[in-house]
C-alpha cells in the first residue's frame, strides 16, 4: 500500500523549505534531506487534499530517471539511507520512498527546459514572434508539432506568485556565466535526448522538461531537484497524440479539467476535490510510473 503525507513532521531536523510539494531539511552544510509530499498544487495553489502515495511516485521516478542518466551528467544522490537520519520515534515507512539525501548544491538560477514539441508558453511565443528564447524557429508549425530538434529554452526563476519567463541563451549567460551556461545547456539536452529516445519506446512522448542543477564548492555541475516526473515535464501518451491539438497530458489534466467546471477564482485557498478525481489523479501518476520506470506501485 502507498503511504499517505500531507505535511513531513521531523523534530529534530532543520526544516529549510516548504515548496508547494517538497520539504527540505537541511541535515549539514553538504547534505539535504528531501521528502516529497503528496501535496498537489493546480494553478499554483496547494490544494487541501493530498493524492495518496503520489510523493512515492514521484521521487521514485525521479531516482529512476538519475540512475539511468548518470552516464549521462552527475546527480545530487548520495545514495545515502534515509532511516539512519530520521529522528527517533519517526516513522521510516512514511518516508523510505519518498525522501532522499542529496548533495547540498548552490542552485543555479535558471529553469532548465528542453522542449522537443511546440506546446504551452513555447507555443505562445513562437505565434506572437516566431521564435522561442531566441531561437528562431521555422515559419507555418503547428500546434504540439515537432520541432526539427529539441531545444533548451530557459527561464527565470519567479518568486512566490510571480510566473516564470522564458529567457535568451544571452541572459543565462549574463547570469552565470559563459561556461556554466553552456555546460547546463549541454546537459539539459543530453538528459532530454536520452529520456524522449527511451520514453518514445514505451509509447510515451516527452514533450518538453525542466531541470534544476547546483554546483558543489568546487564548481562542479550536477542535476538536482526533481527529474523527468509528471510534474516536471509534459508526457504524452503516443496513441493520443495530434499535431494542431494540445494532446491529453498524464498528470494533472485530470484534476484541472474538473477545477474548470468550478467556480474557482485559481486563487487560495483552493477547493477540496472529489474522491473519484484524487483516485483518477493517483491512477495517472501510477501509469507514468508504470510506463516509464516499469515500476508497480500496489
Ligand atoms: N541538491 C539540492 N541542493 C540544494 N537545493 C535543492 C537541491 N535539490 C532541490 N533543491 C531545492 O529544493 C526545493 C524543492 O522544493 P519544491 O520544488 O517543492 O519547492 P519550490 O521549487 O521552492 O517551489 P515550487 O513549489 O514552485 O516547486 C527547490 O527550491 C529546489 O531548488
Ligand atoms: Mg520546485
């Protein structure tokens, strides 16, 4: 059975952050604890009811998607056992799947995003100016339309209740420097390469994907945060897919769609949901699990 948390409770550790789904204790200066909630945030509001076990899918897809990538571009796993850092009396069947002990890194102040479809603010930009981060895309493509290769489309890092902007290779740039940047644009679309080769497979588009990445004290690039989950990243099933059409997304489609039916303002605090749509989201995020990782969740 899945583990149920809304909120982590660890007296004793030093909580540093409460983002709208993660936790994140600080266990030293090198070391994080990070325990994934089954908060589920629509239009950026954390909605009242958790999606049972949905933190357990999530980091274990995440610890997937960094096993297999490594290869590829170190990650901030340690490897690192749980249980031997929670405080006595926690429960270690609450967080065994769903937290992780990672490398303490200094962020890098960008969203790293690959897109390899034209959909959402990608979509927005091409219309209005026919390109997209600076790039200049070919004229007459399609909604959800294939791009002729995947792409890294960075943007800012917004505040709280501000929106995130897609930003030119130039600003990264003037943001973290010329090496940096160029070494988290060839990591962005190494990662995203391998994944959407790997997905297509499994009859699993990746449409397009954030990364997070930090660097040690010594500078060196690591990917951290989250990976390649449905929160991250559009996945499309293949056999629904349409150009011209923004095709049906795993994830949270299913609970935006009946937030729509609602007279909601998207504003906090959000509505409770229905146990048939909880379960449906849940179902959802255990077939992207399922997919991808080969991973059963019971
Ligand atoms: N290895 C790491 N070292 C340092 N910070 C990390 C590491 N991995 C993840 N983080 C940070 O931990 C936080 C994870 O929390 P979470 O994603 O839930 O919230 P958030 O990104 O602050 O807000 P949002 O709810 O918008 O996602 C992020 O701020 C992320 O940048
Ligand atoms: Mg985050």
């Amino acid at each position: 059975m899945p583990t149920t948390l809304l909120e982590s409770n660890l007296p004793g550790l030093d909580l540093i952050h409460r983002g709208k789904v993660r936790d994140v204790y600080a266990l030293s200066d090198a070391e994080l604890l990070i325990v994934a909630s089954d908060r589920l945030s629509a239009f950026d509001v954390v909605l009242p009811d958790p999606i049972p076990g949905k933190g357990e899918m999530l980091c274990q897809i995440s610890n997937f998607w960094f096993g297999r990538t490594a290869h590829l571009v170190p990650n901030h796993l340690t490897g690192k056992n749980v249980a031997d850092v929670l405080p006595a009396g926690a429960d270690a069947s609450l967080y065994a799947r769903r937290s992780v002990i990672t490398k303490r890194l200094k962020p890098v102040p960008v969203e790293a995003i690959a897109r390899g479809y034209l959909i959402g603010s990608g979509w927005k930009d091409y219309q209005a100016t026919g390109q997209l981060c600076g790039i200049a895309l070919p004229a007459g493509l399609r909604q959800a339309e294939r791009l002729p290769q995947p792409i890294f489309t960075p943007s800012t890092k917004a505040a709280v209740g501000d929106h995130d902007e897609n930003i030119g290779f130039d600003r990264v740039v003037e943001l973290v420097g010329a090496d940096l940047a160029e070494q988290v644009r060839a990591a962005t679309l190494a990662i995203y390469t391998w994944a959407a080769t790997f997905a297509a497979e499994r009859g699993i588009i990746i449409a397009d994907t954030k990364f997070e990445f930090g660097t040690d004290a010594d500078g060196k690039l690591y990917v951290m945060d989250e990976m390649l989950t449905p929160d991250s990243s559009r996945f499309w099933p293949a056999d629904e897919y349409r150009v011209g059409i923004s095709p049906p997304s795993y994830d949270k489609q299913f609970v935006r769609d009946y937030l729509e039916t609602l007279d909601w303002n998207k504003k906090a605090p959000g509505p409770r949901v229905p146990a048939d749509v909880i379960a449906g989201t849940a179902a959802k995020y255990a077939e992207a699990l399922r997919r991808l990782a080969g991973i059963a969740i019971d």
